[in-house]
C-alpha cells in the first residue's frame, strides 16, 4: 500500500513537472523578471527576520536558569529552536543565490543585483552565527572552530552514540534524495531542451557530473572504512 501510494504521488508530481516544461517555453519569463526576482527576496527577508528571533529566543532561554524537569524541557526546546534557525539558515542562503542569478541573467538589474549580494553577505553572516549558537545550545561540549581543517570529524566526535546515529540517518536519507532529484533535473532538462529547442546540454551534463562525484565519494568513504 505504501509503494502503491508513492508511486500515485510520483506519477502525479511526474505529470505536473512534464505539463510545466511543455508551457514554460511559451512564458516569457524576462517580463516578470523584477518581480520574481523581488518575490524571492521578501522570501529571503522573511527567513533571515524569523531566523533572528530564534537567535534571540535561544540566547534568553540560555541566559535563563531551569532545575529538574524543566531544564530538559528547555533543551528540547533549544534543540527544536536550532535546527528551525538552521533550516531557515540554509533555505534562505539557496533561495538569495536563486535570486541573484536570476537577477544577473534574466533582469540585468543593477539594483536589484546589488541587493542581492547584500542579502547573500547577510546570509552568509548567519551562518557563521549558526556555529556561535551551536556553542550556546550544547555550553558543555567541545565545538572545534569552523576554520579549522579536521571541523567535521571534531564534530562529529563530540555527539554521542544516539546523535551520531540521527546523523548518519538524516544523511544517507539526504543522499539517496539529492540521487533521485539528480536523476529527475537530468531528464527535466533533456525534455525542455526538446521542447522549447533551448539547449540544456552544459546544465546536464554538469548536474551529471555533480551526480558522479556525490555517489564516488560516499562509496569511497564507505569503501574506505
């Protein structure tokens, strides 16, 4: 039934996507560049106003002191809090490069560009944040400086065995869902290049490469082991 299930949903999503790339061609999409260019940044602005809330409600819930019962409660709750801000962190870091290349391609917009660069450079401020509020969550753990070259593996050494193993389950999730939305850009791409007559043979044989070089290094490290 769950099989059955996903398949449904994958045809539907699979027919959507093949109705989008048959009209999309016919868009002329140069006309709303502007727009959608400053739809994406209200999205950006929305995530980076909502990330600092976080910010600001971890760092009081820290500054905070609790006993017993509600002390766990609260670390779930910063827990929860820190992987929203991270979340958002990340999203909002995507959709302003989106958004930015979109305004160097389609718009050609000087200001419109110039925004963009700032709200990438605030982006990026949060994320360099993100490590600071890693320290303020877990004050009791050892978090290695994002400059230093062994980062990962410090950090890894520093969650225990329950932790590491969400980790590496929210990982190898992660990887076999970059695999197939890999797989779905190729033939997307191939079947645009076909329809409007637009080549998109550099985005796919880019995105190919992309493909090869996750899946080599994952059956390496692993191989390795």
């Amino acid at each position: 039934m769950k099989t059955l299930k996903q398949l449904l949903i994958g045809g539907v999503v699979g027919f959507v996507g093949v109705l989008l790339l048959l009209t999309l061609p016919s868009l002329h999409v140069e006309k709303y560049a502007n727009i959608i260019v400053i739809g994406l940044f209200v999205v950006v602005a929305i995530l980076l106003g909502v990330s600092l809330l976080f910010h600001i409600q971890i760092k009081k819930l820290s500054g905070m002191e609790f006993h017993g019962d509600e002390e766990d409660e609260v670390d779930v709750i910063k827990y929860r809090k820190f992987n929203d801000y991270s979340l958002l962190i990340q999203s909002s870091s995507v959709i302003v490069l989106l958004a930015l290349c979109f305004a160097l391609i389609a718009s050609k917009n000087i200001v419109l560009i110039i925004i963009g660069i700032i709200l990438s450079l605030v982006s990026y401020l949060f994320t360099f944040f993100m490590m600071h509020l890693m320290k303020v969550v877990h004050p009791e753990r050892n978090i290695p400086e994002i400059s230093d070259p062994k980062f990962t593996e410090k950090l890894l050494d520093e969650a225990d065995d329950g932790e590491k193993y969400i980790i590496m389950h929210g990982l190898y999730k992660s990887h076999n869902l970059l695999n197939s939305i890999l797989v779905f850009a190729i033939v997307g791409s191939t079947i645009y290049s076909l329809v409007s007559e637009h080549s998109q043979l550099f985005s796919v044989i880019l995105m190919a490469l992309v493909l090869l070089i996750v899946n080599g290094k994952y059956l390496l490290s692993v191989r390795n082991k």
